[in-house]
C-alpha cells in the first residue's frame, strides 16, 4: 500500500489516489485548457464552470433545496466562529446557544462570545467531554437567534447521528470532519458549514450551505468580507478564490458521485471501517480504551490510548515503520487517533488494525 | 514556448515552470515525506520548517530586520482592507489617510470607510488615473493613524517607484502586485502586505509584514482571525494554514534566492521586460495607446489599447492562437493588459511584442 494510503491524519488528511493522480497532471496542464491550473484566471470561463460545477455535485450528492445557498470562504471554520455572530446574533432575537460537547465546539463558542452574548445550551465537561445530548431535548430558548453544534468532535472522537439534527430555532452546524461522509438532511439545518481538509480537499476553503431565508437578518455595514452575502452574491468570486482548492475540492466531489456512487454508498463504506476498527479496539479492551463512550463514537475520528504514553508513542513508532502516519493524538487529549476520512480505504483500516492486534499482543 | 511561459494573466499568474515540475511530483509524493503535500499535517515537523524557510527567505531577499513579523494569512488583499482599520485606526490617533490612485486603492479605502472614518490624501480621478503624486510632498496630518497606498496598481498598469516611500506617519502599502519583483527599503514601512497570486504563488495566501510596535496600537477583543497578533504570535499556525499554497510560495523564495539570484537580479530582468514592452508599445504610438503617463508606468502591468474594442478583441485572438493566454484587460477599464510577473521571461515577452508589431502593421 502506498504511503498515501496510510494516512490516519485528522487533517489535512488523506485524499483519494485517483484525484491525486489527476492534480499532479494539472499543476502543468489541465486537460481542458493545456495551462497549469495555478495559473487559471478567477475570472476566466474555466473556472467559472469548476465553481458551477462544484456547487451542481454539492448539490446533487446531498439532494439540497434550491433555497440554499452554496459559497467557497476562505478564513477556515476559525474564522466563520466569529462571522456568524456578526451576521446572525443580532438584537431583534434572545442570544445564540451553544453545545459545548468537546474542543472545537468549545473554540466555537469561545470565539462567539467576544461578539456576541451567548448562552451554552449543554456542557459536556462533567462527563469529560465523552458523550453526547440529544439535541431535539435541549431547552433552548424559543427566540434564540440559532443554535450551534459541532457534528463530529475530532478531537474527542465523537460524533451526532444525523438524526439527532432537529431544532425549534435556526440549526447551524460546523460539518468540518463529517460532510460528505454520509447522506444527511439539509432541510434541517439554518446553516452548514465544513472546512475541506478532512473529507474534500486540501486547506484553504470553506464550504457554506445557507438558508436564503436567514440572509435577511444580517445587519447593515459589516466589511465586506465578513458579510456572508459578499460571497453568494458574488457567487464566490468577490476576490480572488483559493481556485486549486475549489478545483480538488470540485475532483473529490465527482469522485464522490462517480466513483464512490453517492453518500448512501460512502456511508456504507465509512461504516464499515468504523467497525472494523472499533470492533478490533473492543478485542483488546484489556490494552487499549477509547475515549468515547459507546453510542457517540465517531465513524471519522476513533480517540484511543494504551493507557500510558511511553506504550501510545511506541506503537507511533510501529505503525509509521509499516508506513502509516499521522495516528499521534490531538496536542490537548493526547494519546492516539485514527481518522478514517472518505479517502482512506478499508483495506488501510486492515493494515492499522493488524498492527494494533499484533502490537497489543506483545505488550499484553 | 509552453503555453505555461505565454501567460500574462493579471493573475493568478505565470509560475518558474520549475517550481511547477516540482510542485507536481509533491502532489503524489513530497522528497523529504514520501506523501501527497496535500495530505501533510500543518502540524508536522516538514510543515513546521516550512513555515521557518518561507520566512527566512522572504528575510534574506529583503534584508528585513528582525524588527518586523511575518506572517501568512487568509481572506488576501481584500480582508485587509477592513482588517487593517480595525487593528490601527484607533481613537488615540487621527483618521488614517488613503491614496486614491486606482481600482485597487479605492477598493481599499472605501471598505476602510465600513469600519472607520478616513481622510482621501491624494485622489487620482481628475487626471484619469493615468498619474500618480509624489508620496513625501502629501499633505498628511501629523497625528494620522497612518497613510495607506497601493504600490502598484494592476489595473490602471501605475507604480510607484521604491524611492517614493516615504511618510511621518505609519506607512501601510499593498504590494500585491509587485512584492519581491524589486529590492525594497522595508524599514520605512510600518506594514507591507502581499497576496501570493501575482510574484509569489498561488491564490489562496497572503503575506503581511508587520512593525512589532505597530501591535501594540492593537484593541482588545478584536475576534481573533481578525487581530493581527494572533497568527504572528502562533507563527501562522492558530489554525489550519494554506498548507499547498504556503508550499509553492517557499518554492517561488527558493527560486528567487537560489535560481534568480536575489531581489537586485529580478529587478534587472523585469526592467528589461518592461523597457522591451514599452519600447515596442512607444514605437507604435500611432495605433496604440499605453494608459499610464511615462513617469508612473508599471514595470508589472502594462495597460494599453488599439483604441477600439474590435481591434483589442481581433489582437488578443491574434495572440492566444500564438498560445498567449490572459491578455484581456480588467473589466473596469476594458481594453489590453499585459502582466509581466517575475515568472514571465524575456523571451516570452518576445513573443508578445513580435506580435504585437505584426498586427500593428496589418491595422495601421
């Protein structure tokens, strides 16, 4: 298996191989224009069509109403954590609430609350951020201005069901490290949003899904840049866009609907990594414990440890000697993670899954 | 000549068509990894030193002291233009003060104007935006937060020359469009800004020098992707960077410290770009027209016209059949455009004056 195959990196993480293959072709010539594509005009008909391209796939894999808007930021989720209170906590609504459930929604509400006053709808600190709330059971003030989630905690490996998605106020949700790995009601949500280097492409773009009906309530006067309207009136092109970006991001969308055949399919596949993984954890629950309680363990991000950090960095050491890498936990838990992104293949979870057995063995 | 080397795109532009064969094997497998660039943590040991070469080499061809910060930031130009008013238009001080002396510098002042008042310091309107004004003699208030310019404007094809740079107050230039073409007295600026999709890389990042006593002016509580100290206190690592693009931006450094042979060797080649260009332009006064007055010509972008959209459409026809490509000029001022970035060689400019005279002879 190819060193690409075996990256468990929780991002920028793997990408398919044949989208690779593709994008090495066209850093000097890209079949439809015979031009490197780092040297493609925003304005040029080329990439016009990418960007139709891009948001038609969006489109079509989550079967997405016409009433969203779909735009390519840049700033990351980082920067989206400070634009949403900006556009949407505005004074004619109650504060926006959280979900504190682990470290990136926590960074989430943390950013907001220098803009905004926020209330926390649900803390998950007394647990140690190793469960989940049903969200649809929260108490949340009627008017709140929104409510934000983080569906996928990479950090701590867990993750909501997508059924769990049901709000009485706007549902805004940060999908970084779970769009497009697996078939999920839009219609729920008020806002989606998903950094692209976990499951779409390499860093450097934002995808936003948003309601036109909220567009309303942003206030007059924001920069530009931080007014989520710039964008989608703009149709991601008010500056320069991060075009290489949107053009792998745009590869892996095709290969989503192409190769893989959809997000019913690629769920299927993630599943199946997931249980190869966390069935071989279960085996060895003597050695080894993973972070997430059961019913919330994330299919993308798996947080586990030996329980000691000399034996957490020697199986480090194991595993990158058979080629694989980025398996080091998240600097604020520690320990080990394995992410199992849309690009990496179920035959790479096999590998991972050897080794663990085999190095739980001799250190039983 | 490759189609790559007949690119005179406004930008995203031409690149070293060596920093493109190396950057197209990185997408599979990078020399020191073995793995896709695109796949590298921004958190790893390669990206990390990345980080450290990019810096120190943008250091060496300025001879910047250590004084200023560096850091690498989303959003380009145009996030800058509200960031910069929030950071250093404080109440402590006079209004910040603009040059209007083109598209790019009004884009400036007027998102300026969202967050703060401003002071026009010098408006190019009356003469077209064909002239530029002497930087030093600008009638400035002493106590200004600082004067912002455009060193070059791409659309109008204006530069002011190095030795204009000159303030009393806090001297803040977007260089995007001609950052590392030329040798540069860095320490009389309180701030230098550069996005990369010009002389440096591909879109999607954007170099900011920054004074360390200017950060200090900084408010509290500004959010923090919008506070200036936050990516140079985490060496642009707050959170995930533009890994790729940061990649090739270390490559184009590379090639201008190791190929070029410095700042002072990529200013004679661009002199002789621009003198062969406007030598051939001048020449053929009788059938085309350069925008910008003699004085304040760019040595990066050359605007120009046959004096009838049907002739500049007839003659950029005539060129891309020759495998030119980006020659159309910017939607706000019509016409011809043809950009001379560091990448552009002498022999392609060749190419694009041989055709030049040619069509000049058939329509005169």
């Amino acid at each position: 298996m190819t060193p690409n195959a075996l990256n468990f990196s929780g991002g920028p993480g793997a990408l398919p191989a044949t989208v690779l293959d593709e994008t090495r072709d066209a850093i000097v010539a890209l079949p439809e224009t015979g031009r490197s594509v780092l040297g493609m005009s925003h304005r040029s008909a080329w990439f016009l069509g990418l960007l139709d391209e891009a948001e038609r796939n969006i489109r079509a894999l989550l079967g997405l109403p016409e009433r969203y808007a779909i735009s390519f930021l840049q700033g990351g989720s980082s920067l989206l954590f400070a634009t949403i209170p900006m556009n949407f906590a505005t004074r004619a609504f109650a504060p926006p609430e959280y979900v504190n459930s682990g470290y990136w929604s926590r960074r989430a509400s943390a950013e907001a609350q220098r803009t905004a006053a926020c209330r926390i709808a649900w803390d998950g600190a007394p647990t140690g951020f190793s469960e989940l709330p049903a969200l649809q059971q929260l108490a949340v003030a009627p008017n709140a201005a929104y409510l934000h989630y983080v569906s996928n905690e990479t950090v701590e490996g867990l993750q909501f069901g997508d059924g769990e998605a049901r709000s009485a106020v706007p549902l805004i949700a940060d999908m970084s490290s779970d769009f497009l790995s697996r078939p999920l009601a839009a219609e729920r949500f008020a806002m989606i949003y998903a950094h692209a280097q976990k499951n779409l492409g390499p860093a450097g773009v934002t995808v936003a899904l948003i309601d036109r009906a909220l567009l309303e309530r942003i206030p007059p006067n924001l920069p530009h840049m931080l007014d989520l309207r710039t964008q989608i009136e703009h149709r991601s092109n008010y500056n320069t866009p991060p075009v290489f970006a949107i053009y792998v991001l745009t590869l892996v969308t095709r290969w989503l609907r192409n190769e893989i055949g959809g997000l019913a399919a690629m769920q299927r596949i993630n599943e199946a990594k997931a249980q190869r993984l966390y069935g071989t954890l279960d085996a060895m629950r003597e050695v080894v414990k993973v972070h997430a309680a059961a019913p919330w363990r994330s299919r993308m991000n798996a947080a586990f440890t030996f329980g000691d950090a000399r034996l957490d960095r020697a199986f480090i050491a194991c595993a990158n000697a058979r080629g694989m890498a980025g398996l080091e936990g998240h600097r604020s838990l520690g320990g080990l993670r394995a992410s199992l992104y849309n690009a990496v293949t179920l035959e790479a979870v096999d590998v991972l899954c050897e080794t663990l057995i085999e190095f739980g063995r001799r250190h039983a």
